[in-house]
C-alpha cells in the first residue's frame, strides 16, 4: 500500500509529466473528442481548391497546407470518371491542369461537346476511367504562381478528399461542389439508374456527414454542399439535411441547368424560393460589388437581402496577386479581407491564400487565449483520469 504522504509527490509528477510532452494523441490513435472544434464565431475561411496559390490545385498536398494553415474548410469540385468513380477536379476537361498532352497513349481520346450551351474540345475526364487519370500529373493553372510542384502530384478521388479532412488534428469542414451535372448525367452512368447527385449524396452519409446546419452532428463533420445548378440543390434536399449553398456566377452567364438570368435567380421572389433549400449563397465577389476600370462601384444590395431572409453570403474568389486585387485596396490583400468582412458583412470567403485570410483573421478578432488555456486544461485533466481507470 502506497504512504499517504507519497500521494501529493505521485501527484506532482503527473503534473509534470503531463506537461512535459505535448497533449496529442499519436497518429492514427486520435480521439475526436480532443479535436479543436471548428470556429464559428467569424467569418469562414474556406480554402478555394486548397491552398492553390502555392501548391497546384485540387490535390492532397495543397488541401493539407490549406489546414496547416488554418483552413475552416477546405473546397473542392466533384466530377466523374468514365467507370463511375467520383474526382475531384475543376474542369470538364484535363487540357488545362494536368500533363495530359504528354501521354500519346490518350492522343485518341481528344473529343468536343456540349458544356453549358458551349461547344467545348478537349480530353474529357468523363472519357477516361480512375485509373488512367491517375497516371495524369497536376500542374499550376496559373503561369504566375510557382510551378516547382508541377508533376508532383495526381488527381485524388472524392473518398480521398474526405480522408484528409477527417484525419486532420482539428475539426476541419468540407465543401464539395457538385459541379457540371447535366454533362456528368449525360455522359456517366450509374447502376440502378442513379444519378450523378445520388452517388455524391451516398458518399457523404458512407463518411458520416449528416445533420443541419449547427447541429451536434454537423459539428463534429461541419460539410456544405454547393451547386451553381439549383434543380441538383432542390433533388438532393431530400436526401441529406446538410446545409446548402447556391453558386451564383456573373450577370452574363445563366444557370447551367435551368437557363436562368443572374437578375432572376438574385431577386427577391427567387431568394424566397431558394431558401427552403439552401442556407447561402455564393456569389462572384463582382456581382455583389460592380467594378469600373479596376475599381469598385457602389455595393448591391445583395448581401442585405440575403441576410433579410437569413441566407448566409460566401463569395469568391479572394486571391492576394495584383492583377486581382482592385485598384481600391492599393494591392493590399488584407486591405481587402477588412472591407469585405467588416463593411460588406459576408458570412464566408473562398480564398486561394488560406494563410494570409487566416493571419489577418487572428489579428483582427483572434480566439480568446482564456478559451485556448481551458481547452488545454480540460484535456490534461482526462488524460489524467484516464491513467486512474486502470487501477479501479
């Protein structure tokens, strides 16, 4: 039997040695019930197809820095290849961002089609199965960001996409797109007769993801689902309670599905529709804010109209380039970060540099330090009554 009077000094070094190494769990032995939560009380940081400023879009390497550097969620778009298998990646075609015109084995493979009223050639990812893209390599869409990482890496599937959220050492969200389904649906078939929107729901409730907006369950998996195609949005609100926003693109181009005009899915008998269905909207930052010669004209009245029927607002894109940037915020990123948040009012950003929106996130309205120590205090008391239980 133990002295009483060692008690205090066994104690003492429990302390010690609790506080000596760091509070995480090993890899692959995480508790979620230790996970940072995911804030909430700002506006979200959504990490536009990763951190693609630096790492070439869509892959599992620029996800991972997007939440190394402080993502709330992290946005990918969904397509399909030819044998069914959900991808993610932006364009319809490959020619773009991936070393596909290297491979003469695919040089047959070159096709035109319809996409969005729009005759459109190219290597068609639905013409190739899952594992013929994965002998493609991604490269940076844009030729003014770093290409050192061109070649790198491959394109990841939707499960893969998902994996890297729910392995994160924090609660980080997801943000799926369900992107051109009229062209999927024409061109990928599934068995059974489902649909292109069915197999993206299916994959979402195999994972966990369920569960409204702020609800216990959407907490521990916070997901929002996006679609510039109302009619996929209306389709799969029976199927999945989980939060959804309508993508609104610029005043010229309608939407894909139902050919409608961006002054008549923005008015108000329309937003009255489209909020049985949805949580938000994501406009194109310029059709919420006109601009003129580079620089910004008078606000809409969008954002307050939505906000009226209690539509969150997350527009995009936010990228810190010059050529990006308008004249108004004197090629200041963070000039223009403050002007959207806190004279705009939105309610989420997609962003291209999760970093810097993250930096000037904790400058301006950072977590509470006392919420941080309690967090960690908490977690030293249960990894101390956890050594206790096996004495009982």
């Amino acid at each position: 039997m133990v002295s009483s009077s060692v008690v205090p000094y066994i104690f003492l070094l429990l302390l010690v040695g609790c506080a000596a190494r760091p509070l995480y769990p090993l890899p692959g032995r995480r508790n979620d019930r230790n996970k940072q939560p995911l804030q909430t009380f700002r506006a979200y940081n959504i990490a536009h197809r990763g951190s693609n400023g630096e790492i070439p879009e869509e892959t599992a390497a620029g996800y991972m820095r997007a939440i190394e550097e402080g993502a709330d969620f992290i946005e990918t778009d969904i397509l399909a290849s030819k044998d069914g298998t959900l991808i993610c990646f932006h364009d319809c075609i490959l020619d773009d961002t991936t070393d596909i015109a290297n491979h003469k084995e695919f040089a047959d493979r070159k096709r035109t089609y319809e996409v969005q009223g729009v005759n459109t050639t190219g290597y068609f990812l639905v013409d190739f199965t899952l594992e013929e893209l994965k002998l493609l390599r991604v490269k940076q869409r844009y030729p003014f960001r770093d290409q050192q990482y061109n070649g790198d890496f491959s394109i990841i599937t939707f499960e893969e996409f998902i994996s890297i959220a729910l392995d994160a050492h924090r609660v980080v969200g997801i943000y799926p797109e369900i992107k051109n389904p009229v062209l999927i649906n024409q061109h990928v078939k599934w068995p059974g007769g489902k649909k292109f929107e069915d197999r993206f729901v299916e994959t979402l409730k195999k994972y966990g993801y369920k569960g409204s907006y702020m609800s216990k369950q959407w907490l521990k998996q916070p997901a929002f689902i996006q679609s510039f195609a109302p009619t996929s949005l209306v389709y799969i609100s029976n199927q999945t309670d989980l939060p959804k926003i309508f993508l609104i693109d610029d005043m010229i181009t309608p939407t894909q599905d139902t050919n409608q005009s961006y002054w008549e899915i923005t008015s108000d008998s329309y937003l009255d529709f489209i909020k049985e269905y949805v949580v938000g909207i994501g406009p194109w930052k310029d059709t919420i804010v006109p601009v003129s010669r580079n620089y910004l004209d008078t606000p809409s009245d969008l954002v307050a109209r939505a906000h009226a029927r209690n539509l969150q607002v997350h527009p995009y894109t936010f990228r810190n380039e010059n050529k990006f940037l308008h004249f108004n915020f004197s090629e200041d990123p963070y000039n223009e970060y403050d002007y959207w948040i806190n004279k705009i009012g939105v309610d989420g950003l997609f962003t291209d540099f999760t970093g810097s929106l993250h930096h000037y996130q904790e400058w301006t309205s950072p977590f509470a330090s006392g919420d941080k120590e309690a967090t960690r205090l908490l977690h030293k008391i249960e990894l101390m009554l956890s050594k206790f239980k096996y004495f009982n």
